[in-house]
C-alpha cells in the first residue's frame, strides 16, 4: 500500500520475506534486497548488513531493512533467529534504519 504506513505494510514485507527465507538462498542480503525490489519496495531505501562475518563465516542473522517515510521495516534471519523476524521502527537519524556497518547495496 504506497500511501499507507509502514505497520499497514508490514504484512506484505514478512510475506517476501518469508518466501525468500524458504529457498536456497535465506542467508544471502542480496536475495531479500531483489525481492523487496521486485516487489515494488524502493532499492534505494534499503540498508542491507553483510553475510559473512569479519573473519568470512557465514553470519548469525543478517538485517535489511527499508525506510518508508519517518519509519522502518525491518527483517532479521539467519541461524541465530531460527525464523524470519519482522517489524517496524521509527527512522533513526539521518535517514536510516540500522545502526553500524551495512553493505553497498551497488547491484
């Protein structure tokens, strides 16, 4: 819903995250980014954080998440979770929704 809130969105946010978290490819950011895209999410709202950890093993959860407007949605996955997690945050300044290093979303 382009003009509804990120709460009223949020259930078609965990739907493509779900069906990404059920292929081959749960563990891999890039995968939820092309979804999300595919979707009609804007790409250029997204943050994304890596799939390795600084020592290159795959990471406990990955996070991605997509600004839509003064809020967020946010997903979680990987081994650590168990299950896809998502929910909504406000925007943290300036304009982002995770904290620490995310990745170059440059595809």
């Amino acid at each position: 819903m382009p003009e509804g809130t990120a709460e009223e969105n949020l259930p078609f946010f965990t739907s493509i995250v779900e069906a990404v978290w059920a292929t081959p490819e749960q563990a891999q950011g890039r995968a939820y980014v092309d979804a999300l895209t595919a979707a009609g999410f804007d790409k250029s709202a997204m943050q994304v954080t890596q799939d390795l950890s600084t020592v290159g093993n795959p990471a406990e959860s990955i996070q991605f998440s997509v600004r839509w407007g003064d809020e967020c949605l946010i997903g979680q996955v990987g081994p650590a979770t168990g299950a896809p997690f998502t929910t909504t945050a406000a925007v943290l300044e300036p304009d982002l929704c995770l904290i620490g290093q995310t990745r170059p979303i440059d595809w």
